[in-house]
C-alpha cells in the first residue's frame, strides 16, 4: 500500500518516552534497575493522515501531569512537511518488580519533572 503498517505507531510512541526520559537524563534501563518497571495500561491512536515508508517522523512526547502511580504521555507525530499525522496516548504504571504491585515515581524522575510543572 505504501504506507506505514499500523503496528509501527506503537514503537513511534515507544520511542518517544525513550527520547523524553533520555532528554531528563534517565533511561528505561535505569527505572529497571532500580527496581521498577512500567507496562503499559492504555494506548490510544487517532490516524489523521498516513506514513509513507521511509518517511521521517518527529514525535513530539507530552505530558500533560505530573505522575502519580500512573504516568500519562500524549503524542504528536509529524511528516516531513510538519504535518501533523498522528495523535495518541498512552497510560503506563509504575510497578515495584519485587512486589509486582503499583508504586510511586522514583523521586529523582519527580524532581526532575517538577520544574516543567510550575507556574
């Protein structure tokens, strides 16, 4: 068809968290590390227009709150042009991996974030 398999837009927003948390120096890695994980509980997709293949696609990672448990990204993905093709959310937790139960954000992640949210 030309265009870029659906499928694809999971891993758009996948590395968009990657990117944001590296932009906060910190990665997935590090979170695991730790001792938490965080699997993903909801993802939304809206298809505005498509990708073609070998596209180049600016994702822009929001997040529109600051974490509680649970940590909410919104995404925007652009073409080449700077048209917007894409919207979607995802919902992901915060998940003690000795326990497997939901837990808090580690607090060096809430301090870093922290200055993004104030007024």
């Amino acid at each position: 068809m030309g265009y870029t398999y659906y499928g694809n837009y999971a891993a758009f927003y996948e590395v968009g968290r990657v990117e944001m948390l590296r932009s906060l120096g910190l990665t997935y890695r590090s979170f695991e590390e730790s001792g938490i994980m965080m699997p993903v509980l909801e993802l939304r997709s809206k298809f505005i227009k498509p990708a073609r293949y070998d596209d180049l696609i600016t994702v822009r990672t929001i997040l529109p709150e600051l974490p509680t448990a649970r940590i909410h990204f919104d995404y925007e993905l652009f073409n080449e042009e700077g048209t917007l093709i894409n919207i979607g959310h995802t919902k992901l937790v915060f998940i003690d991996m000795e326990s497997n139960r939901p837990c808090k954000p580690p607090r060096k992640f809430m301090e870093l974030l922290r200055p993004y949210f104030e007024k």
